[in-house]
C-alpha cells in the first residue's frame, strides 16, 4: 500500500482504519481528476482475471487524497482491490464498468489492483466501495490510508 509515495504495511493500513484520526480527515466534495486513460483486464473473456492483471506502477496523485499530508491521509478516489480466483475477465471487467472504475496499478505477482472511482468525496468513495464488495467475484476492496511524516 502506498500513500504519496510511502509504502505502508498492510497491517498499519487496517489498523489506521478505525482511528480517531480517519474520522478527522477533512471531507471535501470536488470530483476528482479521472486518470489518463480507462483500463480494464485484456484476455480472452473466459480466463481468470487473476491470470491477466496488468504490472503497472501506481503513481499517487495528491488531489486523490483528503487530510494532512504531515500526520493522516485517506483515499477519495482510489482502492486497492482484488479479485475472487474464479472471477473470469469478462465478469472483472463487468463489475469495473458498472461501478464506472478503471484501473490506475496492479501488481500480478500478488493479484491486487489499484483501481480508482469518481468520487466526490472520502464518504461518496466509501459507499462505492461498500456497494462493489457486494459484486460476487470481488475478495477485497480497501480505501487507501495511511500516516504522513511529522515536521
């Protein structure tokens, strides 16, 4: 998981997320920025979506994030997600187009996706990704988060 270029533990990232910190993060209602170009998973529409996953580099945006870059950030735009092992191309791609999301990173060697929404705002992402972790073929969908560095 990465924050503006950190890399944090995956267990520091659960464990920030109930924080009295998440809850302060600031809510601001403004679109974010869609990225350059729309990506979905290529292959045959049969094969498993796990086995297609693009390697692709995820470059933080800091108009994707709410909060102080100092102490706490907190996604507005972007999660990490990852897909069921049986999920087909054909249903990722699916379960991406109805929730209007595109991939911006994945990492094939550990089956994740970074993928981002048009969210408004930390509450409008969080619903989306309430709502997408109800598609059947969808393990694990997380909002980023994490801590800062203090001056």
């Amino acid at each position: 998981m990465s924050v503006l270029g950190r890399t944090l533990p995956l267990w520091l990232v659960l464990a920030c997320a109930g924080s009295a910190q998440a809850k302060k993060a600031r809510v601001k209602a403004r679109p974010c920025r869609p990225p350059d170009r729309v990506l979905r998973i290529e292959g045959p529409a049969e094969d498993l979506a796990n086995r297609h996953l693009p390697d692709l580099a995820f470059t933080p945006r800091p108009d994707d994030y709410d909060g102080d870059p100092r102490t706490f950030l907190i996604a507005r735009c972007v999660a990490m997600l990852i897909f069921s092992d049986e999920t087909t191309v054909a249903q990722a791609n699916a379960i991406l187009q109805r929730h209007q999301a595109s991939i911006v990173a994945g990492n094939p060697g550990g089956q994740m996706l970074v993928a981002w929404f048009p969210a408004t705002s930390v509450n409008d992402l969080s619903r989306r990704i309430a709502a997408m972790k109800r598609e059947v073929g969808v393990d694990t969908l997380l909002q980023d988060m994490g801590g800062g560095s203090p001056d």
